[in-house]
C-alpha cells in the first residue's frame, strides 16, 4: 500500500493492517523454520556500552541460583575485570556460573583473569580449541552473545567483553553496538542457544539448581528465537533474512559489521529496492576493524548502489551492530551478521522482534548512525581508482569465508 493510500485511512484501519501484516509476517517465520513464536515479552533496547554493560552487571549482580554466558570475544580491560569480579564474586555466593568463551575469539583474555575465575568456582570452558576436536571444525567458531541469569532475564547482541565496547560512540575508541535485555517466553530460547553449545564442554547440562520455570508474560513483543548452527547448505539464519528482505513493503534498514553476502542476496536486496521499497545499508567506515572483511563489503557497493540501495559508511568509530528492522514493525537482533560467515559456517543466535515500538527505536537509532556516516556516491563510487578494485577483486573468490 502506497504513503497516500495509508493517509486515506483511519488510525484503527493503518493499525489493523499492520497488525495483519505482523500475524503473516509471524505465521510465515514460523511454518518456514518450525520454530514457535512466543508472546508476552519484555524488550530493552540497550545503545552501546554505556547501557548495556551496567545492565548486565547489575542482572549478574541480583543472581540467586545460575549465571550461564556465552560470548565469542573476552579480551581485555576494565570492563574484563569487572565482568571477572562480578562473575566470581557470585560464584563464591553459591550461585552456579557457567562461562563459554569461543577458543579463538577469547584468545586474548587475560590468564589472570581465568584464574580468578576457575579458583572461585566459576566452570570456564572453551568452546572448540584449536585442534583439540576435529580439524574439519575449526573453521565453525561459536559467535553468539548469550547471558541468561536464574532462567528468566536474557541478554542478547552484538556486544562482546572488551575494552572497545566501552563508552558511547564518541570516536574510534568506543565501539558502537546493539544489545536486548529480554524477560518474558523468549529467555527459554536463549538458554537452550547457551545449552546447545555448553553440550560440548562434556559437562552436565542442568542439574537441581535449574528449575525450568514458567516464564511470565511481562511485555508485548512476540518474539522468535532462532538458531543458527555450522552446517553445509541453507541455513535458518538465512531463512530468516530472505523472509524480512522479501516481506518489506516501505522501509527495510541493515546495520552490521560485516557485510559480505553472496549474489542471491544482493539480488534479493536489489529486488526489494527496485520495487519501491527504501533500502539503506549501514557498514563499518575508516575505522572498520578488519580491512579485508571492509573491502568485501566494498565489492558490493557497486552492484547495490546501481540498483537503487542506499550504502552508508559509519565515520565515528567500529560499527558493531547487526541490526534489521522492517516497515517499522519487526526487527532482527542478535549475532548474526550479514556475511558468509555467519550465515553458513558459525553459531549464530537472533531474535525476531514483532513489535512496532521496538522496531521504531531502533529506526530512530539507525537515523541517527545515519547521520554520522557518509554515503556512498554511486558516480563517485564508479571512479574509484584501481587498486581498489584490485583489492575487490583479490577478495571476492573469498568472500565465503568472511
């Protein structure tokens, strides 16, 4: 329906049709992936570290039973330490913590720091050390972000526990990222994305400190949790990804910190664009932290300029974020980026958000990273010299593994 048909109507007619849309939209995901959506969800939208940080602390902090976490990157810092502290400090409490940090994401951590923790009584393990499991697996790392404290508050995203997601977006030192703080139905989902990786450790999978309980209805999203797992062929992360793109009818918004994906999803976005929907990507600028994944993403940009697709390069600092949001009604969240990597060979984990006032927020907030990014000109952009388009070139055969 076109900007002048909806003026036409009524507030109670626009809402109704949106509602309908969001039931399709739902049923859609669900018969696609065999994952049942839940209702009754709380959805914090947490904006970069200054948010999300001291949210997750204070959550660790009010545990009474269990701590699980997930992450693919543990590196360095303050916010390391403090993570470390709270960590142990519970665990010293009585409260059962579980940690999981991918063997090569977590490379840097601090020894110390997995001292402390280990001598505290915190179950560090990690996930897929080099050669320790099959050779053929190392290539498939575990890249959620999952807290889950005494089974019914989530946390879920793109942030991990280093000194770069500190602070605010101010500039090149302070990462600019996306996280939820979910209660509600949805935190099973997120605790069985923890368990399905924690299986591997060899170590129980509950015991009497899990109680399972009935999660409360404490908010208004409906919310789907999928997984994605490494495997050959299609994935549901990219189930989920085509079924956003394709249902877009106004508006469809990707923020993400690597953007590599292959030609039938440039298609899909080029397709969407062409037929009038607005599309804008927003990928990481000068201070991407990997330059090969930033000219992967550079070898799309001629091919999604031409068609029509707005690319925008975030100029501040390292975007981080991977976010999807859709017409302003629905919203993907979660690690998955919208690269090869994570759609065909890592642990990914997103949520699908049905809710208008979720996905608006995080509209206003890709506005504003708008504002802070430079478009990429497509005139300009067909001028750029040629050892860019050699470095393009040199990446594209690849573009799979990144």
């Amino acid at each position: 329906m076109t900007a002048s048909a909806h003026a036409a109507q009524s507030p109670a007619e626009v809402s109704a049709e949106l509602d309908e849309r969001q039931h399709q939209l739902r049923r859609r995901l669900e018969g696609l992936i065999g994952i049942a959506a839940t209702e009754g969800n709380e959805i914090l939208v947490l904006h970069n570290g200054d948010e999300i940080f001291p949210a997750m602390l204070d959550a660790i902090g009010k545990a009474e039973r269990t701590i699980d976490l997930v992450t693919f990157i543990y590196w360095k810092g303050d916010i390391a330490r403090a993570f470390a502290d709270a960590l142990s400090a519970q665990a010293r409490a009585g409260v059962r913590v579980r940690l999981l940090i991918d063997a090569i994401g977590g490379r840097l951590l601090e020894r110390a720091l997995l001292r402390q923790m280990a001598a505290a009584g915190v179950l560090v393990e990690w996930f897929r050390k080099p050669w320790a499991k099959s050779p053929f697996k190392q290539n498939h790392r575990c890249h959620r972000k999952v807290c889950v404290v005494d089974e019914t508050i989530a946390f879920t995203g793109g942030v991990g526990i280093a000194e770069e997601w500190c602070g605010d977006a101010r500039d090149e030192t302070e990462w600019r990222d996306t996280h939820f703080r979910i209660r509600g139905p949805a935190v099973d989902g997120l605790s069985a994305a923890f368990s399905q990786n924690w299986a591997e450790s060899g170590r129980p999978m509950y015991d009497d400190r899990d109680t399972f309980p009935e999660q409360e209805q404490t908010g208004h999203s409906v919310v789907q949790v999928v997984r994605g797992s490494a495997s050959i062929g299609w994935d549901d992360m990219q189930t989920v990804f085509k079924v956003f793109i394709e249902a877009a009818q106004h508006q469809l918004h990707i923020a993400t910190a690597y953007f590599a994906p292959d030609d039938d999803f440039l298609d899909l976005l080029c397709a969407a664009a062409r037929r009038g929907v607005d599309v804008d990507v927003c990928v990481p600028g000068p201070y991407a932290d990997k330059r090969v994944s930033r000219v992967a993403s550079q070898a799309t940009f001629a091919s999604l300029t031409g068609c029509g697709v707005g690319v925008w390069a975030y100029q501040p600092s390292m975007l981080h974020t991977k976010v999807l949001t859709i017409d302003g009604i629905a919203a993907i969240v979660g690690s998955s980026n919208y690269n090869r990597r994570s759609l065909d060979h890592d642990e990914e984990v997103v949520l699908c958000v049905i809710n208008r006032d979720v996905a608006q927020l995080l509209d206003r907030h890709f506005a504003e990273d708008l504002r802070r990014s430079e478009p990429i000109d497509p005139s300009r952009w067909e001028n750029r010299p040629l050892t860019q388009r050699a470095a393009e070139a040199v990446v594209t055969p690849i573009r799979r593994w990144l």
